[in-house]
C-alpha cells in the first residue's frame, strides 16, 4: 500500500488542521517583495518583526543573525506542528527538517577548523544524532559519531567529503520516508553532482563511491552538464532542464526551488486533509524562509533598483 493510500487517522487530522493554520503564518512572495525593497535591513526587520518572525527576529540584529532567526522560527513551527501528529507520523517530518541538524553538524565542522560556534539549533524530538555528536573534538571523531547514527558514515574525514556526505544522506532519508518528495530529492542530487563535478572539480570515481541516491550510475561517464541530464532519470534529469553550463547551476536551483514550492501547495491545498497536509506545509514553511532570508540581504544592500532585480530573478 503506497503511504498516500493509507488510511486517515484522528492524529493526521489533528496534525493538519495545525499545519494549515501554520500557512497563514508566512510572509508571501508580495509582502517578500516588499521586505526586499526597504532601504535598510533596519527597516526591513522593523517590518519583519511585525511578522509571524516576529517571535525571534529582532530589530537590532545583523544580517546573519536575521536570517539564523529567520530559520529558527520555522523550526519551532514544525516542532510545534510535529507535535501534533500521531507518534508513528513522526518520521517524514523529520527527514524533512533533517537540514537543522545538518547545519549544526556543518557548524560543528567549521568550529573545528577555527571558527566560531553559534548557538545550534533546538531541534528537541526532531534530532537523530547531534546529542551524540555536539562534543566531537575533530573531524574525524565526528565521522565515527555520524557512522553508528541515522546519518551513517559520511565517507571522509575531511570537512569537504563530509559536508558531501550530510547531503547525500539527508538525501537518501528523505527518498526513503517522503515519497512525496522523491522527485525533489532526486533533483537536489542531481543538482549537487553536477555542482561537485563540474565546478568544483570532484572526480567522478569519488562521487560514485558516495552512492549518490536516485540517480542510478551512468551519469558517472558524463563528461559535461547535457550529457549528465541525458543519462539521469526523468525523476532527477528535470532541475537541469535548460542549464547547458555549469556557471548557470544556479539557474537550477531556483527553479528547484520553484517547482518545489508549486508542489508543497498542491499538497498542503489538497481537499482531504492528512498527510499531504502536513508534509506540503512543512516544505511551504522552509521556501518561505528561503525567500525571506533572500529579501533581508536584498534590504542589506539597499533595496534598490540594480538589488530588486536580483531578487525578483531569484525568489
């Protein structure tokens, strides 16, 4: 029985009814637009604090911790959504919300090459490994604490190689429990080995050894971005679709984005409610935020005409 079949119980009921009334809690792409347009980030988080951001954006803050409020109201809004969903319920939202215990653990990493640690996010029931991996005392400890851990071992000790491997395994978990969000993944995966070969260089042999999920293996033999979109599945091949060279990647992942924020809303909007409900919102709260952290750096710069440009062509 595929999980969108499955029967509806009282507690997907309860958990979505939470999550749409968790939708009227975001800014919009309007009200963005008009964040993104202040002549300040002063003004604009004086605009953002009136907002359901409100709870931990302050008007006093710097950009970087703007938008690090930015995302930890999100998290408290899954964690709170979360709460209210049948306990078996619980895994996709996880998987989902996995990047908050991934930007700790990358956090952790930067720490241990010199840089500073910031507060790491609260992720309470929503953690899979960082209680046990918060105290490693190098790279490589931290390896060994993620390979007896839901992430599984991340196939190098260098910053780099784990970085690759946090994604690829938050990847592989979503794909394993979100089937909904299987062609998102896929696209996100694709999107990084294109990224990882042909920008940043990374042999092929390397990546392949990583088991880059939903991708099969024949992309391996690609030698440019055409030829790695013309050997991945549909299901992977879409988020390159028009991208020739590499420098314009980062047209894919906005239309990454794009797409998935169109999905998120046919299934957050879907009349039954349940477990659509919760998983689009859930998706719906993060592009949200993406967009917003986008408009405040637009604020940083000014909000000008040359800025507004950048910003409508990204968000």
């Amino acid at each position: 029985m595929r999980q969108a079949d499955r029967p509806l119980t009282p507690g997907w009921v309860a958990g979505s009814v939470r999550a749409r009334h968790m939708l009227a809690r975001r800014l919009g792409r309007g009200p963005a637009s008009a964040l993104a347009a202040s002549p300040s980030l002063d003004a604009a988080l004086a605009m953002l604090s009136g907002s359901a951001y409100g709870r931990f954006v302050r008007p006093d803050m710097d950009l970087a911790a703007a938008q690090r409020a930015v995302a930890e109201t999100v998290l408290w809004n899954v964690r709170v959504m979360s709460g209210w969903t049948p306990p078996g319920a619980l895994e996709p939202v996880r998987a989902l919300a996995a990047w908050f215990e991934l930007v700790n653990l990358e956090e952790r990493l930067a720490y241990l090459a010199g840089g500073e640690l910031p507060v790491p996010f609260a992720l309470g029931g929503l953690g899979a490994a960082w209680s046990h991996v918060a105290g490693a005392q190098s790279a490589a400890e931290l390896r060994s604490a993620l390979a007896g851990s839901p992430w599984g071992d991340p196939g190098g000790d260098d910053a780099a190689g784990i970085r690759l491997g946090l994604r690829l395994a938050w990847a592989r978990r979503v794909l394993r429990s979100v089937e909904e969000a299987g062609a998102w993944a896929a696209g996100a995966v694709a999107l990084l080995v294109a990224r990882e070969r042909f920008l940043a260089g990374r042999e092929a042999a390397d990546l392949l050894a990583r088991r880059p999920p939903g991708l099969g293996a024949a992309w391996a033999e690609a030698g440019d971005v055409a030829a790695l979109r013309a050997v991945l599945p549909p299901s992977a091949a879409w988020v390159l679709r028009d991208v020739e060279d590499p420098a314009d990647l980062w047209r894919a992942e906005v239309a990454w984005w794009r797409q998935v924020e169109e999905d998120a809303a046919r299934l957050a909007g879907q009349p039954l409610l349940g477990r659509g409900a919760v998983i689009g919102t859930v998706v719906l709260l993060g592009v949200d935020a993406w967009r917003v952290a986008g408009a405040l750096e637009t604020a940083a710069r000014g909000g000008g005409p040359a800025a507004m440009e950048v910003f409508r062509e990204i968000a």
